[in-house]
C-alpha cells in the first residue's frame, strides 16, 4: 500500500511538471517578438521633410571681408605740362580685408520639420590713400582740376565704412534622398549701410589747404527670400552654402562739408576754416540686396542629440544702388577772390548712386543640443 501511494504521487508530479512546461511552451510560441525600428532606406529620387536631432543651434562666425563702392575715386591727378596736352589719372581708395562677423541662433521644431533662425552682420572698416606729386604737377577734387586750377600736391582719401543687417527667418527643411538637404526659407531683413569720403589736399608747405567730407548713410528693412543646403561627400563631411535675395525699403541721405584753409582768409575777414555745406533732402530708395555663400564642412553628432560643426568658404554679398553722393561738377570763376583756395564756389552738381558689397572668407562654428 506504502509503494503504491509513492507510485501515484510520483506520477501526478510528473503530470503536473508536463503540464508547466506545454504551457510555457506554448505561451513562447505565441507572444509576440519585440522588432527592432526600421529604418528606411532613401532613393535617391526621394523627396521629405525631415530635421536634425537636435533643436536648438548656435553659431558664430568671423570673417575677414573687403568693401567695396562704385564711388571711391577722390582724387585726380594732372599732369599739365605740356599745356596743350594735359593728362590726368584717377586715383581711388583702395579697401583692403577687415574684421567683421555673424551671430546667429537656430530654433528647430520637429513636430512640423521646420525652423526659425535670428542672425546679426556687423563690419567696420577704414581705409586710405596718399599721394604726393612734384611741383610741376597737381592733384585735386574732380571739381578743380587743371592749369587754372589751384596747385595742390599732396592728397589723401579717406574711405570708412559701417555696416550692420539683422534677419529673421522661418523655413522648412527638405530633403532629396539620403545625402542632399535643402532649407528653403522666407522672412524680414533689416540693413543699415554708411560711408564717409573724406578727401585732403594740400601745397608742399601746407600753407593752403582744403578738406571735403561726404557721409551718405541708407537704412531699410523688407522681405526676404533665400535658401541653405548640404551635400554629403562622405560620413560628416559635406558642400554647403546658402543664397538669399531681398527688397529693402529705407530712408537715404548725405551731405558734404568743405574746409578750406588759406593764409588770403584774414584779409578777407574770414577765420579759417572757410567752411561750407552741400545739403540734400533725405528720400526714400529701394534697394534690392543679394547674398551667396559656398563652403566645405564637416560635422560631428554625438549623444545623439548633439552636434559640432566646423565650416570654411567664401562668401559675397552686394547692395544695388545703396550709396547717394550729390558732387559738385565744376566752379565758377571768381576774379574777385584773390586765390580758388580760400573756398569752393559751384557751377554744376551732380547726383551719383552706388553699389555696396562685401566679399570675402569667412569660417562658420555651429553648436547644435
């Protein structure tokens, strides 16, 4: 009786141990195995919104830029003798590289593929050029120039510039397979351009002199249209660029000042400096703006979330008809006055408009988290 009940209780155990294990079994065969995401492999013929890890972005950018105008020659130089056949060169300031950069933050939003983006230009610069000829010859402002004329020398022309721009865009981030990407984007740009011409002339001896000075200035804003894209050479290596064009809407104005200083001034009852004035009306101008860039660069993504980039290029950017000057054209003849060079007196004037541009390297460092 004692073996028998061994028996069955050893066989309702293995019993029980079968009937776990068929269970178990069974319940592995039929839950569901956890797949992996898939990733979706782009043609290159496939276009779709997509953005990057990350979602915020800062960059800086310092950039070594030359400026450049349509309106930079200030002196003349003749060469009278022999008088029958004058000659007579123009001289320009020559810009050269100056410091400048651009700040910039991103804002990118996953949820629609899209991205707002704020950055601020800055540039300043001063250049000049001197010249000095022998006796027999002169140098002057366009206006005086020539036998009559008074003999000047030596000259210098002075050339500041003052630039700053501020942007804001919103665009949205397209893609064209697997290595190009396109941001095309829309929004408000804002400019303010200035120059200053300065121009000295003087005898040997600097007994006489004369200084003019032209400051023109054009502050505008209005729409924006432009786009950035990436190529993809290889892993974080890739071409990049942006182009942008704009219609600027803004206030322009300029006027001139001469200072002339000549011994003939006291006798005249006149305290050197002689000083006087052009003036112009401040007026409205539209101003279209264009901006291109191309660089190489490379980009690092780590932690997922987090990106460094590193890029270098040459960038261009130019503004139509954003310069005013009103010059005098030539002088009447005062035989009245002992000498020209106690003052300028005007005949003819004329109205110049010219381009700004700046153009130059640059090297880009962007943060993105």
């Amino acid at each position: 009786m004692k073996n028998r009940f061994k028996l069955l209780t050893a066989t309702a155990l293995m019993l029980s141990l079968t009937s776990v294990y068929a269970t178990t079994s069974s319940m592995q065969k039929t839950a569901p195995k956890k797949q992996e995401p898939e990733v979706k492999a782009y043609k290159t013929s496939d276009v779709y919104l997509s953005s990057p890890d990350y979602t915020v972005g800062v960059y800086f950018t310092p950039q070594a830029l030359k400026p450049t105008a349509s309106n930079l020659h200030e002196t003349a130089i003749a060469y009278p003798l022999p008088a029958p056949t004058p000659n007579w060169y123009i001289q320009d300031v020559k810009p050269q590289y100056h410091f400048g950069f651009d700040l910039g933050l991103n804002a990118i939003f996953h949820s629609t593929n899209t991205y707002l983006t704020f950055n601020w230009q800055y540039f300043h610069s001063c250049d000049s050029t001197s010249t000095t000829v022998p006796s027999s010859d002169m140098v002057g402002p366009f206006f005086e120039i020539g036998p009559d004329a008074a003999h000047y020398t030596r000259a210098t022309g002075h050339a500041h510039f003052l630039f700053n721009e501020a942007n804001i865009d919103y665009g949205i981030l397209v893609n064209f397979g697997s290595r190009a990407q396109a941001n095309l984007f829309a929004g408000v740009s804002y400019a303010y351009i200035k120059e200053v011409l300065v121009g000295q002339y003087s005898n040997a001896s600097g007994s006489f002199s004369r200084m003019i000075k032209s400051p023109s200035s054009f502050s505008g804003a209005g729409p924006q249209v432009g786009l950035n894209f990436a190529y993809r050479i290889a892993k974080g290596f890739h071409l990049a660029g942006d182009a942008s064009a704009a219609i600027l809407v803004g206030n322009m104005n300029n006027h001139t000042t001469y200072k002339s200083n000549s011994t003939l001034l006291s006798p005249l009852g006149i305290t050197p400096p002689n000083t006087q004035h052009t003036r112009v009306d401040n007026r409205t101008q539209v101003v279209p703006a264009f901006a291109g860039k191309l660089g190489f660069a490379y980009a690092y993504k780590y932690y997922k979330h987090y990106m460094v980039s590193l890029e270098a290029g040459y960038q261009a950017q130019v503004y139509i008809n954003a310069i005013q000057s009103v010059d005098m054209g030539s002088e009447v003849t005062l035989n009245s006055i002992a000498a020209p060079t106690v003052g300028v007196y005007a005949r003819t004037f004329q109205r110049t408009l010219s381009d700004f541009a700046l153009a130059g390297p640059y090297l880009t460092l962007t943060l993105g988290f």
